[in-house]
C-alpha cells in the first residue's frame, strides 16, 4: 500500500498517473489525466487537493482500494522504490489480464483479408487466361520463319509478354497496398 507522503515525490505527470495507480487500480484516461495535470502543472501544493478529487470521486468509492493517508514526508529514493512497485504491480496485473483473454477476430479485418483473397485468386485466373491467350496468338499469328528472323520473333514474344506483366504488375502492386494500408 502506497501513501499520500510517497506520492508526492516526482514529476506533476508523474504525480497524476501514480495517484491514478494507487487510488483507481488503472491508469488515467486521457481526459483526466489532462484535468488533473492542468490543476496542478507548476504547483506542487495542488497535489494533496488533487488527490482528494480523485479520492472522492464515484468511482473511487466504488473500488474501494486500500490507501494510506499518511502524508509524512519520505527520503525521495523511498517514494520512488513505491512509485516503481506500483507501476510494476499494475502492469503485471494488466498483462495477466492480456494472458487470460481470449482476442476475438475483427470482423472487417477478416472480410477484408477475404476480399483481398478473393481478388488476387481473380487476378492469378486473369493472368492465366492473358497468358494463354498471348501464347495461342503468338502460335497463330507468327509469319512462316524464311520472311521473319528468329531474333525478329523472339522480339516480338518479348514485348507482348512484357506488356501482359507490367499491366498485372501494377493491378497486384495496388493490391498490396491495400493489403498493407
């Protein structure tokens, strides 16, 4: 159990977030972290009152957390020995409580991983059907060899099939960042 006197020590942020710690059992939401802080940043005077707020409010009355109201003043490595052994204490308690819950899956991040699937499985077909296509046109539509040059042919095979590939290429580059954005 912490007291009022091991409190005091250290940084306002620090006082707030300790104060959170010890009377709450969490740590402070945004909102009351900048209310808190804004009441007392620069006047350490204003921490005992501060604390009062925090003690009497709803939901310190609800949680009941053991406190000790001695505010005596302590050695400040005896304030910060505490200060440390409450944070730890709540952040073995919050990862306990990671440990023991289950993290259900997101429902847009599945269809969205489905929908993603779905549309590099059209594109792979896609490209199959391309490539197909350019090699039966390639078969078809290849003038006799005596009128074309064998280095004039693979010319020719070379830009369609790179033509087929930059266009994919950029539809699975679009892909991917939605995949990663």
């Amino acid at each position: 159990m912490i007291t009022i006197g091991e409190l005091l020590h250290g940084s306002d942020a620090d006082f707030v977030v300790n104060a959170y710690l010890a009377v709450l059992g969490r740590w402070p939401d945004e909102a009351g972290y900048d209310h808190h802080l804004a009441g007392i940043l620069g006047r350490p005077e204003r921490r005992p009152a501060a604390l009062q707020g925090i003690l009497g409010s709803e939901e310190a009355r609800l949680k009941a957390r053991p406190f000790s109201m001695d505010a005596t003043p302590v050695p400040p490595e005896r304030a910060l020995a505490a200060q440390l052994r409450l944070r730890t204490d709540a952040l073995r308690a919050d990862l306990a409580a990671l440990r023991d819950t289950p993290v259900p899956p997101s429902p847009g991040l599945a269809s969205e991983v489905l929908a993603l699937g779905t549309e590099l499985a059209a594109l792979r077909l896609e490209m199959r059907e391309r490539l197909a296509g350019l090699e039966a046109l390639i078969a078809g539509k290849l003038p006799p060899a005596p009128s074309l040059s064998p280095a004039l042919s693979l010319d020719y095979v070379n830009d369609l099939v790179e033509g087929a590939q930059t266009q994919l290429a950029h539809r699975l580059r679009a892909l991917e960042k939605r995949l990663a954005g």
